[in-house]
C-alpha cells in the first residue's frame, strides 16, 4: 500500500523525521479540526487539556506514521481515543462539586432553542441532541469534511455504517428543526375545530 502523501501528511512524514518546521505547520494545519471534532464529542470536558493530548500521544507516534490514511485521519483518530480515555476516566473517577459550582452550572441551564439567538448556541445544542455515535459521524463528515471512508478510519467503523449514521443524524436534526404544530381535532369536513 503506499502512503498518503497531501501536505498534512507530508509535514507528519517531515515531523516525524525531525523537522520542526514542518512539526509546526502540521499544528497549524490541523488544530482548528481537532478541537473542532473534540469539542462536538459527547461526555467531552476542557477541550484544551484534550487537543493538548491528542498532539502530546501524536508526537511521539510521528516516527512511526505509515500513510496508511492521512495525516488528518491518522490524527483524528487518536483525538477520538483521547476523547474516549477522558470520559473513561472520569466515569471510573467521578467527581464531586461544591454547591456554588452546582447553583451556577443550574442557573445557566438555557431555556431551550426558542431562547437561543446565536446560531452556534442552536447548532451546539442540536448537535448535543444527537446519539454520540450520529454527532461523531455527523460532525466528521458535515462539520469537518471528511470522507465517509475517512470518518470510517476515525470512528472504527465500517464505511456504511458511517453513512447510516449520517442519514440518521440528518433525519433527526431535520425533526428536532420541524416547528411544534397543535394537533386540533377536524370536523368531519376537514376543518380544524
């Protein structure tokens, strides 16, 4: 099989080697998809600490990057594993929170999409809507760009599948999106009563 070879995965062949030019445009090029795809992930806390290690595990795998997929995908994939190591640990280790932190994190509960007037607070919180296993394939192919073939590689999972779960995400946003009609009761010629 031989390697991958557009300019992401090039600067993580140059990276791997040693070239820290190149280590820097490999960040450069990709940071915006990783907290993008890490952030849209569900159970996902501090984003930050989580690119931070998605860019600490893919530096010391970087000598040994094939080209198997892209660099993109290659990547990707580890941030997912990071993303699924975060919410293991924290299932296994749960936390507790003072009062204040509670009242705060209670009060600042939004009042629901019809109060919303960003459109990223309405997006997020579709998206939020979905099973994980939609919004990760729905957020690697629509928001990211990916391939169904590249989302397969970062979710591990067979290509249709990626392709159900994005017909699946897509009817339920079009649904969570459908406006709330009353149902009135009809007379018999049809009329609403």
């Amino acid at each position: 099989m031989t390697a991958v070879t557009d300019d992401i995965s090039g600067y993580a062949f140059a990276a791997g080697r040693g070239d820290q030019a190149a280590a820097a445009a490999f960040v450069r090029a990709t940071q915006h998809d990783v907290r993008r795809f890490l952030a849209h992930l569900p159970g996902v806390r501090e984003v930050d600490d989580l690119v931070q290690e998605t860019y600490l595990r893919a530096w010391r795998a970087l000598p040994s990057f094939a080209g198997r997929s892209s660099a993109r995908t290659w990547l990707l994939s580890i941030a997912r594993r990071v993303a699924v190591d975060q919410v293991r640990a924290a299932v296994a280790r749960p936390r507790t929170a003072n009062l204040a932190d509670w009242q705060a994190a209670a009060e600042a509960t939004p009042g629901g999409v019809e109060a919303a007037v960003d459109e990223q607070v309405v997006l997020r919180g579709l998206l939020d809507g979905l099973v994980h296993e939609r919004r990760e394939a729905f957020v690697a192919t629509q928001l990211l760009g990916l391939s169904y073939a590249e989302a397969a590689q970062v979710c591990d999972v067979p290509v249709g599948t990626i392709r159900s779960r994005v017909a699946r995400a897509r009817e339920d946003l079009v649904a969570a999106m459908a406006p709330a009609t009353p149902h009135r009761h009809r007379g018999r010629d049809g009329t609403a009563g």
